[in-house]
C-alpha cells in the first residue's frame, strides 16, 4: 500500500515539475488571478462599496441585526434567566446560505466563458450548504454556531462581491478625458441665442 502511493506520488512530482520547467500556468492561477481582481476592483467605486453596505450588509443583513439588537438590548430571557443565543444563532445560519446561494448561482449562470469560475461558486455553495447543515443542531453549541457561521457570512458576502464585481449598474460611470486640452476654447457659439 505504502509502495503504491509512494509510486503515485513520484508520478505526479514528475508532472509537477514538468510543467515548472515548461512554465505552463493551469487555470489555478488564472482563477486566483480573476477573483484578486474582482475583489479589489470594484472596491475603488463608491457606488459599489456604498450599495454593498447599505443594501447587502445592512439591508440584506436585517434579520442579524434585529435579533442581535434584541439579544443585547431588551429584556428577554429564559427561564433559567440567562439570555438565549439561539434567535441570533437562527437568522445567522439563514443569513449566509441565502446571500452565499443567490451570488453562486449568479456567477454559474453568468460566467459562460469562465468555467473556472462557474466551478469555484459550486465549491462555494456546497462548502457553505455543509457549514449551514453542520452547524445548524441545537447539539452544537451556540457560540462555536455564531463563530462558524459569521466566519461563513464573510465568505458569503466575499462571494456576493466577486459575482456582482463587473456588474455595471453597481460601478461609477469612467468620465474620460482623452487628449484634449481642457483650457483650449470650445467649438460653436452662443450667437442668436437668447434667454
């Protein structure tokens, strides 16, 4: 048995290597290249980075918030008298796989030409389908629950941001300038015109 994955592991050595020496890149790079640049360009855009916040973050994320106010702020508690986590830990676990869900689809159905892409949100969407169901048992305690599911809601937001990066209604209009000299005078006139 040894010997066998031991044989396995010199062949693929070799082929690592081989494609080294060549200086053939695979799509590993490509896709790490793709979503570094979706995840950083759209962030020079106000308009993207105010939409993200306002409407996905806090919109998007009411549920959270409310049952987050709830926990800290008002009085409910249990009859032990403690307060309960378990409303948090709810809209938690239904926040990350709903936002995670809508983005990953949205980048399978949209990105024709990078199958790369279409594979990483499939990976996506059932690394965080798992999460949700792994975490979801009341036998799991509640603070390890929130900590994995807020750790899974960053990635889910992560993935809303790659999938809607070139979306062009979220991004700020570029206003090039070109060559011209903006102190030269303008063609046409004003003549006959009156107000």
């Amino acid at each position: 048995m040894l010997r066998k994955l031991f044989s396995i592991w010199l062949v693929a050595e070799k082929l690592v290597s081989v494609s080294i020496v060549e200086k053939k890149t695979g799509s590993w790079s490509a896709v790490g290249r793709e979503l570094s640049k979706r995840t950083c360009d759209p962030l020079s855009h106000f308009s993207f980075v105010a939409y993200f916040l306002i409407a996905v973050v806090v919109l998007g994320g009411m549920g959270v918030w409310l049952e987050l106010y709830s926990h800290l702020f008002l009085e409910h508690t249990t009859p032990e008298n403690t307060r309960s986590l378990a409303s948090v830990r709810t809209a938690l676990i239904t926040f990350f796989p709903a936002l995670a869900g809508s983005a990953c689809m949205q980048l399978i159905w949209a990105e024709n030409n990078q199958k790369s892409l279409r594979a990483f949100a499939a990976a996506v969407l059932v690394l965080l389908t798992m999460g949700a169901l792994m975490i979801a048992p009341t036998a799991v305690r509640h603070e390890v629950a929130l900590g994995v599911g807020a750790f899974f809601s960053l990635i889910a937001l992560w993935t809303w941001v790659i999938a809607n990066a070139k979306q062009q209604d979220l991004l700020d209009p570029d206003a090039p300038l070109g060559k011209k000299d903006l102190n030269a005078e303008l063609a046409g006139n004003l003549d006959g015109f009156e107000v």
